[in-house]
C-alpha cells in the first residue's frame, strides 16, 4: 500500500470486527512507527498495548465507574481549546452531527448520543487496545513528535489492512488508565486508540470528513 493510499483510506474506526490481531502483527506496527521524526532523536513516546482478558478486565473496570462518573474524572489537558473560534468550531461541529446522522440519532436525542459517547470506552469494540503517553518535562516540540509518532501507527496499521480509532477521549480516565497500566507518575496520558479489523457493514463506518480545499490552508510563493 502507497503511503498516499494510507493517508486517504485511514479514519476513525467506530466499530470493528470480533476477530483478534497477532501480538507479532502489532508489534511489527510499532517496530515500524518507531522511525517517525523526533527533535533531537528524543524519541518522547510511551505505549501500553492491551488485548484479551486484561482489556477485558479494564473495560470492566472503566463500565462499572461509568455509571457514577459518565463523564470520567477530568483531565489533565484541555482536549480543544477554550473559546474555539471558526472555521474550526464549524467544523468539529459539523464533524458531530454527520457522525450522529449515520446512525440515525438526531440533537434532541440525549440519550442516543449519550449512549454512542459511552462507546468510547470500550474502543468501538477493539480487540487492541493502545495508551500514549509522554514525559512531564516534555514541551509543545515533543508533543507534536508524540503526534507524529502515533500517525505512523496508524498509517502502519492499513499497511497491514487493519483500522485505528485514536481517542483523545480517553483523557477523562487518566487516573484510572495510569493506575491500571502501572504507569510512573512523571508520565501523562495522551490519548488511546482502538485497533483492530473495520467492521465494513457498520453504518458509522461510511463517515468520511470533509478536508478544506489546499488554497484555504496553503501559501505558495517564488514558483
């Protein structure tokens, strides 16, 4: 697969297959992200990978918490920033209600939309389970080198015809995912990400964002 082909065929993966990924097949993928680009060659990326009865027992822990706590137990970072102005309200907006329509559940529907946030949380079903973290004395250079890190994660894995579903979502647990993952207290969450097979009859599946045309994001000068 083209590099291009990943790119374009990667997104959020929101229900996947019951079907269960080699441990040599994930870490091939990270053996491969590992080449993303670092400043420095810092290399500021940590990842725990959970798959059968100990996903199963963590998920049961973050099932039972949910039902006093739907909303986790706050974060540590501002998942988007404070007083978000267009055009990137409109378009995270948008982003939601095109997500919702796909299954069919309208604004006023709170419990519906209540309900498919919950899914969050249990990685769309995910056979794979992947936290990120990064080291407290790290800056706002080596967290895009984080970023960078987990995009060739999820590039690699169309590679090997699976799909990823990053969740910056999972911030709202981090006590409860450091705690879990024995994870040093100098380090942060990130992010999770599911991963697995694409559950291709899934209606949520057929969501395809829109990107803004190149002359919106791009100057060009001395061509």
């Amino acid at each position: 697969m083209k590099v291009s082909e990943a790119l374009k065929s990667r997104i959020t993966c929101r229900a996947f297959l019951d079907k269960p990924v080699p441990e040599e097949t994930v870490r091939q993928i990270l053996e491969e992200a590992k080449y993303a680009p670092s400043g420095g060659n810092l290399q500021p990326w940590h990842v725990y990978v959970l798959t059968g009865a100990k996903l199963k027992e963590f998920l049961s822990i973050i099932e039972t918490k949910q039902k006093d706590a739907p909303f986790g137990e706050g974060t540590e970072y501002d998942i988007y920033p404070k007083g978000l102005t267009d055009p990137y309200k409109a378009r995270r907006f948008k982003c939601g209600e095109d997500m919702y329509a796909t299954i069919d559940v309208p604004r006023e529907d709170k419990a519906g939309r209540l309900q498919q946030f919950a899914r969050n949380f249990r990685f769309f079903d995910a056979p794979v389970a992947m936290f990120f973290a990064i080291d407290r004395q790290m800056g706002l250079g080596q967290w895009s080198d984080l970023g960078m890190f987990i995009q060739s994660v999820m590039l690699a894995a169309r590679e090997h015809g699976l799909h990823t579903a990053p969740q910056e979502a999972w911030a709202i647990w981090y006590k409860t995912v450091s705690e879990f993952v024995a994870m040093p207290e100098n380090l942060m969450l990130f992010c999770g990400m599911g991963l697995g097979y694409m559950d291709e009859s899934a209606p949520i599946n057929k969501l395809r964002t829109e990107r803004a045309p190149l002359e919106e994001f791009a100057t060009f000068s001395g061509f």
